[in-house]
C-alpha cells in the first residue's frame, strides 16, 4: 500500500486548502459592488497548507 504524499505539505484541515474566503457583509457599495471582507483560516493562516509540528533533529 503506497500513499502519495505531496512534498510541499498537507492540505489544512481546517479549510480544506481555501485559506481564505470573501465574506459579504451584506450591503453595497457606492459603486454596485458587494461589501466584502477576506477572511483567513485561524488554523493556517491563510496559507492553505498544515505545518506539523514536528521538526527535523540532526543527529550529530
Ligand atoms: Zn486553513
């Protein structure tokens, strides 16, 4: 059983890889476009990608 893991890290739980999402608030501006906020994933920061908390020890 083999599992093909990307090297440049897992996907965040928390939003599934969409670190980042437009929020409407509801109304309009001025010009016709809707009110928006970008709102972050808490868990990674708006990168998308889990870091584990893991490290890599040298042994010497
Ligand atoms: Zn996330």
């Amino acid at each position: 059983m083999t599992q093909h893991i990307p090297a440049r890290g897992q996907i965040c739980p928390n939003c599934d890889g969409h670190a980042s999402a437009a929020v409407t608030l509801g109304g309009r501006t001025p010009a016709g476009h809707l009110r928006t906020i970008t709102a972050h994933c808490p868990a990674c920061h708006g990168t998308g990608t889990r870091h584990t908390a893991r490290r890599r020890t040298v042994k010497a």
